[in-house]
C-alpha cells in the first residue's frame, strides 16, 4: 500500500489530460502534422461535409486561417473541397482517408484504448463518474457565463 495521500479528482483529470497530450504529440509527430492541421482532420472526419465556417468556429481561427489550414490538407490528400449541390456558393470540406485505418487511426488511439478500457470497468462507477464529470463540467462553464 502507498503512503501518498489518493488523487484528487483534479489531480487525475490533469493526469488524464497529460496522458491523452503526450499520445496526441507522438501521433502527430509520426504523421508530421500541427496540433491545429490534426484537430481539424478529426473535426472533419467526425463530420463529413463540414463547411468551413462550422471548422473556423470549431478551431477559433479566421477565414483566412481556415482557407490556408484546409488548402494545407488538400495538398496532402485527406481532406477535399465540395462544391454544396444545394448552393454552389457553399464549400463542404470530407476527409478522403479512414481515420480508423493506419497510420490515420493514430489520432484517436489513446481515446479508442481509453474508451475500450471503460467498457471493461464497472459500469455503474463509470456511469456515475461520467454523471459527475458532466454535473461540475456544467456548473464550470455556466459559472463564467
């Protein structure tokens, strides 16, 4: 048994959040792409057809930003532009690759192993957590506002 006091949960959320960064810094690195340039590709790949003012609110970046970053993943080949059949002013942004497929499926590993390893817990405690984590993460936020 260990004679340090137990984590608060603070202290564990910090630890997760270290955990997931360092995991998110070595995908990146193996896939030679910016924090922002993966971000936006996952965004884009959880939302297909994204337009780009939907990518620019998502990233906190200007238009002009947006333009540069999603001309950037164009030239890469793993994201595309389309032309809205709707309204052929509006640009759609599509990831072209699986990010559940290597080497792409790098990006989400830790969450994927985190996500798997929550389904092996016990359910009420991870119900419960998530129950709380959502309850303060609420009474944060709404605290600012």
């Amino acid at each position: 048994m260990s004679d340090s006091p137990p984590l608060t949960l603070s202290q564990a959320l910090l630890a997760y959040l270290d955990a997931r960064d360092a995991a998110m810094v070595l995908a990146r690195r193996s896939l030679n792409i910016s924090e922002t340039d993966a971000k936006a590709l996952l965004f884009v790949a959880g939302n297909p057809g994204t337009r780009p003012t939907a990518l620019k609110d998502y990233l906190g970046i200007t238009g002009a930003g947006v333009t540069t970053l999603t001309d950037r993943l164009v030239s890469r080949g793993v994201v595309q532009r389309e032309v809205d059949a709707v309204d052929r002013r509006v640009n759609r942004i599509t990831a072209t690759i699986d990010i559940a497929a290597q080497p792409w499926s790098e990006l989400r590993r830790f969450d994927d192993e985190f996500e798997a390893a929550t389904v092996k817990a016990d359910h009420p405690l991870v119900e419960d957590l998530a129950a709380l984590l959502a309850r303060i993460t609420t009474e944060t936020v709404g605290a600012r506002g």
